[in-house]
C-alpha cells in the first residue's frame, strides 16, 4: 500500500494571473468558488491547498503605485518577454477564503539586480497577506528547468531566460541565495514568519523530468545548500493540444499509468527519503487544455483516474492547475466573452476524489489491478481496515447513443464488510458531455445555485447494494461512469 495521503489531497493551482478572479477582494469576495472549496472539504475534511502560480508567476512585478490587484489596461502575458504588473490589492485575495491554506509563487525568471529589488518589495505584501496561519509554504519559480529552453527577445538573458549552462547545482546556489535575501526581508514586517517552522518552501516544481534538469537532482542540492526547501514538488501534464490520438488517451488506464510513471519514480526516491511529495500543478493538457477535449466527461474520469492513482503512489497531495477561460479549469470563476461561470465535469470528479480520500488522517489508497485498459479500480483503507472501493468504467460513450453497456464487476473483500454497503455514482450522459453532471444524484451549478449541492431529478442517489457474508460483492459500471462502494 501507499503512504496516507494528506487531508487536503485534493487541492488546486490557480494560474497566477486569474487568483483575482477566483478569490475575489475583501468588498466582492467570489462566493461560488468559496462554495466550491467547502463542498470539496465536506467530503475529505478539510479545504484544498490552493497554489498561486504558474506561468504568470514569473512575469509577475509589482508597481507600487497601481490601486488594483493587477494593471487591467495590460494584457496577460504570453510569452516571457512580457510582464504582469500587480499592486498591493492584490493581496486582498488571500484573505477571501476561509480556513483555506496557501503556496505563494514568487518569481524567479526575471533575476537580474532591479527586478531582484522588485520582488524582495513584494514580499513584504506578501507575507502581510498571508498571515495568521494562511501560507503552507513559499514558492521560488515555476518550471525552472524550462528557462534554459524558454526564449526571450529582451533584456539581460537575452537569448534564452538562462544560458545553456544552467545545472541543477547552479539553480540550487540561484534559489538559495534569493531564499536567503527573502527571509531578511521578510522579517523586517512579519519575523514570525521567519521561523524554522514558517520559512518553508516547495521546490524545485520543475516541468517534468525530461528538460535536461533532473528533478532530484536539483533537490538534492538544494537540501545541500539550503534548510528551507521542505516539500517536493512536480508539474505533471500527460500530454499536449498537439498528440496524437487524444481521445484515446482519455479512455486509457494503461495511458493513465504509464504517463505517471516517471513521477511515481521520483515518489519512490521522496518516500525513500521522508520527503513530503505533492504535484503542485497538473492536468490532462498542458497550454491550459483544449475545448471539446479538456472540459468533457472524459476529462473528468481521467482525472478522477490519475488522482487515484498518484494517491496509491505516495504522491500525498494533487494540484488540478485551471485559470480563467481555460477549458481545462475545474471550474469557470467569473463571466467572460468566453465562459459563464459554472462548475465543469472535471470538478466533478475531484468532488469524487475527495469522496474516495474520505475525512481520516490515515487513509492509504491501493491499486487493484484488473487486466482491462477501460476498466479502473481502487481500494482505501483507514487504520488498515477497508473503507471505500473505487470503480471507473473509462470505456467512451456517446450522449446520443441509444443503447449503453455496462462493466459487471465482481469484489471479494474481508469479511467485515458484509452488510449494507452505500453507492455513489459519478455519471454524465456520456464521456462527450460538457454539461449535465451528477455526483451521487447532485449537481453544484453556478446561477442562482451558487455551487450548492441540487438534487438532480431521475438520478439514483445514496443506492444500497449487499456486501455477502463472505465479503463479496457485485456492480454494475455503466460506460463512463465511476462508483464509489462505502463499506
């Protein structure tokens, strides 16, 4: 079995740019997405971390004379030659979310002496927004072992953000040095975060593991330099807009788990270690997704599939990374030209993940092998007893079709498990639909709802079936759809 994942397994990065959007201010705070967050935490017992992140991160730069959270009259970078320009309000974000944790992403691309300058000043706001209990941790840079590979037409790095002979150990001197000038900065407005125990930082939150940077490489030197570096972090995306075969790949658990593969490596090395190991931002797509593909119920049984299966692998915590207007958001946070807001399939299936972590401090979660590729499942035990069993039918199926077939699947458990046994089924009209999802007979609209939990008509909720004395049971798992069994 795994290690217990951590009681806010399911979590989120939030694109660093659109924070704003998803949090609000402290005079118009985003109650739907605060909704959101509490009905995640009604089920694994505690609200998700939230990152503040991404590729913005590194763009960002503070004016201190600008009256808004960010300068509206600039559009959002896109490449690393722009930059973001934020003001104190922004900070005001943080304090919208109740009983929520933080990861506060500081930029580190842009390093040469004024914008060094530039980012010890916002610290200074930073560590004010984030007090009384607020930061988890620190983030120095997003997707580090890019900027060797991430090309700029301006400034001091012209060429490239970092010159070809950017290593693992120069990084880690980089990272250790700019930590170091960050504390005392920090200090002076907030020394009790300063602490041994409240100087914490993720690291490195590389992009992967094949840039020419390898992740624990580059961790292991940073412990060498640096006690501040305290949890491992890793971005994982399975695949791009521009793969072939991507809906395939959606309906695959042998793609599920053989793109997570060179993750659960690094899980090893981390658990091997002690290491606290968390992916810190991740999705199906990289390049914030791809409409039709990325917001489908496909989309959600994958995610459903690759949390469950980082949890069997000592991966303790998941970050589902989305940004406004991104089709791979769990969620859409404000109305734009683009996207009204409302809560997309994949929030779904992170409700259900959270479901299946349940609210224990001790929960491991195993891997049941099934030698079927559409056809997932898993087992989560509290205190060494088994609680709840996952089952995931990823076989596709068309909205429009007449006819739907199932997956019969049989389970022989301990014996304590005979008796009653709850259901809760994570369903669509098939894995095409944008729209018109259920967990457990409920769905979390926007509008007039607010992300409340509204039962949905003709959809079996909170269904029985009978655990035998022998610990035996049998589902019916129509195609695409998930079952959560509570034993």
């Amino acid at each position: 079995s795994s290690l217990p994942v951590q009681p806010a397994f399911v979590s989120y990065s939030i694109e660093w740019a659109n924070f704003p959007d998803y949090a609000g201010n402290k005079s118009t705070p985003n109650l739907f997405s605060e909704t959101l967050l509490n009905n995640i935490a009604a089920q694994q017992g505690v609200k998700p971390v939230i990152r503040v992140g991404g590729e913005t991160q590194d763009y960002a730069l503070l004016d201190g004379y600008l009256k808004t959270a960010l300068n509206n009259s600039m559009s959002i970078p896109t490449s690393a030659d722009g930059t973001l320009e934020y003001g104190g309000v922004f900070f005001e974000s943080y304090a919208t979310f109740t009983n929520t944790k933080y990861i506060h992403g500081f930029n580190l691309a842009k390093s040469n002496d004024g914008f060094r300058r530039n980012l010890e000043a916002g610290s200074i706001l930073a560590c004010n927004g984030l007090k009384n209990g607020r930061l988890l941790y620190w983030e120095l840079g997003n997707e580090p072992d890019m900027y060797k590979k991430t090309q700029v037409a301006t400034g001091p790095n012209q060429g490239h953000l970092r010159p070809t002979s950017y290593s693992e150990n120069t990084y880690a001197t980089e990272w250790s040095n700019i930590t170091a000038d960050l504390r005392s900065q920090i200090e002076i407005t907030c020394p009790e975060m300063i602490t041994d125990q409240a100087f914490q930082f993720t690291a490195p939150s590389f992009a992967g593991t094949s840039n020419g940077m390898d992740p624990w490489t580059a961790w292991t030197d940073l412990q060498k330099a640096t006690p501040v570096a305290k949890q491992f972090s890793s971005h994982f995306y399975a695949a791009t807009p521009d793969s072939p075969n991507l809906k395939s790949f959606l309906s695959n658990h042998t793609f599920t788990t053989t793109s997570l593969a060179p993750q659960i490596a690094l899980a090893r090395k981390a658990a091997a270690s002690h290491t606290p190991f968390a992916l810190t931002e991740t999705n199906f797509l990289a390049r914030q997704g791809q409409t039709n593909l990325s917001d489908t119920f496909a989309a959600a049984l994958w995610t459903l599939d690759a949390s469950l299966y980082a949890a069997a692998n000592n991966i303790s915590r998941v970050h589902t990374h989305m940004g406004t207007d991104f089709p791979a958001s769990s969620w859409q946070p404000i109305n734009t030209k683009v996207a009204r807001v409302g809560a997309r399939p994949a929030y779904y299936a992170n409700v259900a993940a959270a479901a299946m972590v349940g609210k224990g401090n001790d929960t491991t979660v195993v891997h049941l092998a099934t030698g079927n590729e559409r056809l997932a499942a898993y087992a989560a035990y509290e205190a060494g007893l088994l609680k709840r069993v996952m089952l995931l039918n990823m076989a596709p199926h068309a909205s429009s079709a007449n006819t739907r077939t199932n997956a019969t699947v049989f389970f022989a458990g301990p014996l304590q498990c005979q008796g009653p046994a709850a259901l809760s089924r994570l369903q669509a009209k098939g894995s095409d639909a944008l729209a018109d999802v259920s967990w457990n007979g409920y769905a979390f609209d926007g509008g007039r709802y607010g992300g409340q939990a509204r039962r949905v008509v003709d959809v079996p909720s909170n269904e029985q079936v009978r655990v035998g004395q022998f610990g035996s049971f049998g589902i019916d798992v129509p195609d695409s759809e998930a079952v959560l069994v509570s034993l």
